[in-house]
C-alpha cells in the first residue's frame, strides 16, 4: 500500500483529509507563490498543487510514496486576490467582495514516481454587503490574516456568504469528491477508522 504525504501547512487541508479518513504524514515544503507575468487564474492555482507536490516528492526516498499538494485563490474579476499584506489591503479585498459574486480555485495534486495528476474545482461564493465597521471587525478576529480573499468560510467569515454554488470543502481548501477519486486512482485509501 504506497504511503501518502501532505505538502501543506494549512490546517483546513489537514482537518479534510482527516475528516474522510486519510491516513497521512506531513511534509513541509517552500514553493515560490508569485503568479507569472500574465498566469490566468486557473492556470496558476493548478502551476502550485503541481509544484507542491512535486516539492515535496523530492523529499522522501520510499519510492511508493505518494504526495498531495493543494492550492486555493479567490478570483474577482480574473484578478488573484492572496493572502492580505496587512490589513489596508484586506479591507480593500473585503470591499471589492461586498455584494459580489466571486470565484473560490481549488487544485489538487497527487504525485508519485511515475507522474503527477492534477483536478482543478471552481466554485462561486456570493458575498451580502459588508459594512466598514464589520470589515474591521473581522479584521480584528485575526480571522483574514492568512487567508486567500481575506476570508475563511469555515469561520467567521461565513456570516458574509449569502450564495454558494460547487463545493464547500474546495472553498475550504480541498475539494473532497476529487480528492477521493485521485486517492482511488493511486491506489491509496480513505474512510479508514485510524488516520494522523
């Protein structure tokens, strides 16, 4: 049975595959996340689950192993909207989001020795109005710091999602119905009762 590895630092990304019971070990990779001159939206998302996993398959010598990189960007406007630099610029994205429909771009990746499977999930997120003074309300949470489009829609933030169309856990940081089939694809398991 080939061992997977999660190339992620987020905690959401961990909480998911828990959550479906995926059995996993953690590996910590640095990847440049700097979009090219000109990347389309989708294009750069699926570039970083690809390289992540990539990343993180240079680092383990068992030649079974397995490793899954995610990326997710929040899209308005075919404009990437990251993590905020501080909180001026997560105002700013809060602000552009109010009121809006928006695109959530999740990609998953799943490489081994032999190649590298990629399944990009797009979904669309409706934000209701936000005041300033709720704005900088969340702000204060500490909520938006980390988080692409200054939001997170399994916290607070959800209180500003009026409409969701696709996958709520692609928003979250993992599309869960593809991950599974990639899983299945590479012969590696969930719905396992012990998984880390």
């Amino acid at each position: 049975m080939p061992i997977l590895f999660l190339a992620s630092a987020s905690p959401r990304r961990r909480e998911l595959l828990t959550q479906i019971g995926v059995p996993f070990s953690l590996l910590s990779v640095a990847i440049d996340e700097t979009p090219s001159a000109a990347e389309a939206p989708d294009v750069y998302v699926q570039r970083l689950a690809r390289e992540k996993a990539l990343a993180g398959l240079s680092l383990v010598s068992d030649d079974s192993a397995c490793v899954m990189g995610a990326d997710t960007t929040v899209v308005l406007d075919q404009q990437i909207l990251g993590k905020p630099v501080d909180k001026a610029d997560a105002l700013a994205m809060l602000g552009a989001l109010s009121g809006r429909e928006h695109e959530v771009m999740t990609a998953v990746a799943l490489a081994n020795r032999s190649g590298c499977e990629v399944r990009l999930v797009t979904s669309r997120v409706r934000f209701r109005p936000i005041s300033a003074d709720e704005a900088e309300a969340y702000w204060a949470s500490g909520e938006p710091q980390d988080k692409a489009g200054s939001y997170a829609i399994q916290g607070w933030g959800a209180v500003f999602v009026s409409a969701l169309e696709g996958s709520y856990s692609a928003v979250v940081g993992l599309p869960l119905c593809e991950t599974a089939q990639l899983l299945d694809a590479y012969g590696l398991r969930y719905w396992c009762k012990s998984s880390v």
